[in-house]
C-alpha cells in the first residue's frame, strides 16, 4: 500500500478496497471528527443571527445570515422551512428568495414544517468521515419533508439498512436539547411506525451482501 505524501486524506490505489489496508492508514489522518462547536447568536437590523464555529480538522466559521431562524429553529427541536407567498412553493432546506423564475426573487416567508415525509432518494454508505466510521454501513436519505419540493439528506435510522424502501413514509426524532448544536446533526429520520418493509428481493440480497464487509470490519475499529 501506497499513499502519495502530502495528502489529507490517502486513498488506496488499488481497484478494490482493502478494508484491513484501510485500518492501517486510517492512523495516519488527524481528523477528529465534530470536537468542538460554539454558537453565537444575536440580532441585527431587527432579525435574529446565528453563527457557528466548528473544528473539523480545521476551524471553520459560518455566518448563517438571513437563514439563521433555520439554525436557530433546530436548537428548539423545530424544522423551519420557507414558503413563497406568489407561487405557494414550500421549500426545505430553506430558501431566502423563491426559486421559480416568475416570481422575480420574491422573499419567502417561515413555515414550521411537520416531523415527517417521503424518502425519495437513499444510498447505502460503505465508508464515511472518521467521525462516522462506526455507525457504518448506515442510509443517507433525500426526504422530502411536509410539502416540501426540495429533499434533505441525513441520516436514516433503519435496522437492516437494505430494507430502504424509495417513497417510504418516515418521521424525523430530534436530539435532546442539550445535545442539538443548531446543525443538520440535531435530527434524523426513522421509518413511519406505519411502514412495514417488502419480502427480500434479489437488489435487496445485493446490498445485504455488500454490507457483510463493512459489518465485519467496523468490528474491528
Ligand atoms: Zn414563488
């Protein structure tokens, strides 16, 4: 195994991964993962701010601006969402102007929107950040929240991750309040205690079959 000096973050050359060359390498990164967060909010020009600092190999500022009642709605245990008062678009993630082209930018207006939705997209992860490397293999899933025309990722609480089912219904669980940091990391979506998941089929083998390695060897982190 090589690894070209200088690199943050080596890959391994070779086609097919060696999860034990992995484990050897893995040493060498000093990404620690989400250690350290503070958050600062206040008001200006009559709107409330938020800004976040986050150590992630490095330190990283973010001044959320006029997205900040997102942020902000978060830390409450709320999904804030936006709704364009021409067209009646509701958007989640948030979006300050409205995206249809008719409606010449107009600002939206905040709309609480309710704790669940659809899955409409979703992957199974074989690898992920440091940080992340033991709830492997987990889903990320694109939801669509409420009404919402736009899909968010996170993270898909689900036991047999190849039971994901694309239009699924699901809820989103929140941290508890002193655990939420104001980011995506606060929430994430569980199956709709109404779902119950189809018989196996052979796609559904495939990815069971692709996370036996992963299983194994997050094991051995
Ligand atoms: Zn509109």
């Amino acid at each position: 195994m090589k690894k070209t000096s200088g690199d943050l973050h080596p890959t391994p050359f070779n086609k097919e991964f060696q999860w034990n060359a992995w484990k050897n390498i893995q040493k060498e990164i000093p990404e620690k993962g989400w250690v350290w967060q503070n958050i600062r909010t206040g008001k200006a020009g009559g709107a409330q701010w938020m800004e976040q600092q986050i150590y992630y190999d490095m330190l990283y500022t973010f001044r959320l601006g006029t997205l900040s009642p997102y942020a902000i709605g978060l830390l409450e245990g709320k999904l804030l969402g936006t709704k364009c008062p021409i067209c009646g678009d509701i958007t989640f993630p948030p979006r300050v102007n409205c995206w249809n082209l008719d409606c010449n930018l107009e600002k939206t207006t905040w709309v609480e929107m309710p704790k669940k939705g659809k899955l409409h997209a979703w992957t199974v992860c074989g690898f992920a950040a440091k940080s992340a490397l033991k709830k492997l293999p987990f889903v990320l899933a694109y939801v669509l929240v409420g009404d919402s025309k736009t899909a968010i990722a996170n993270i898909l609480h689900i036991k047999e991750p190849w039971h994901t089912e694309t239009n699924m219904p699901v809820i989103i669980k929140f941290a508890s309040k002193e655990d939420r940091v104001g980011n995506l990391i606060d929430f994430w979506f569980e199956p709709d205690s109404s779902w119950t998941s189809g018989p196996m089929t052979e796609e559904k083998e495939r990815i069971k079959l692709l996370c036996e390695p992963v299983y194994k060897w997050v094991k051995t982190l």
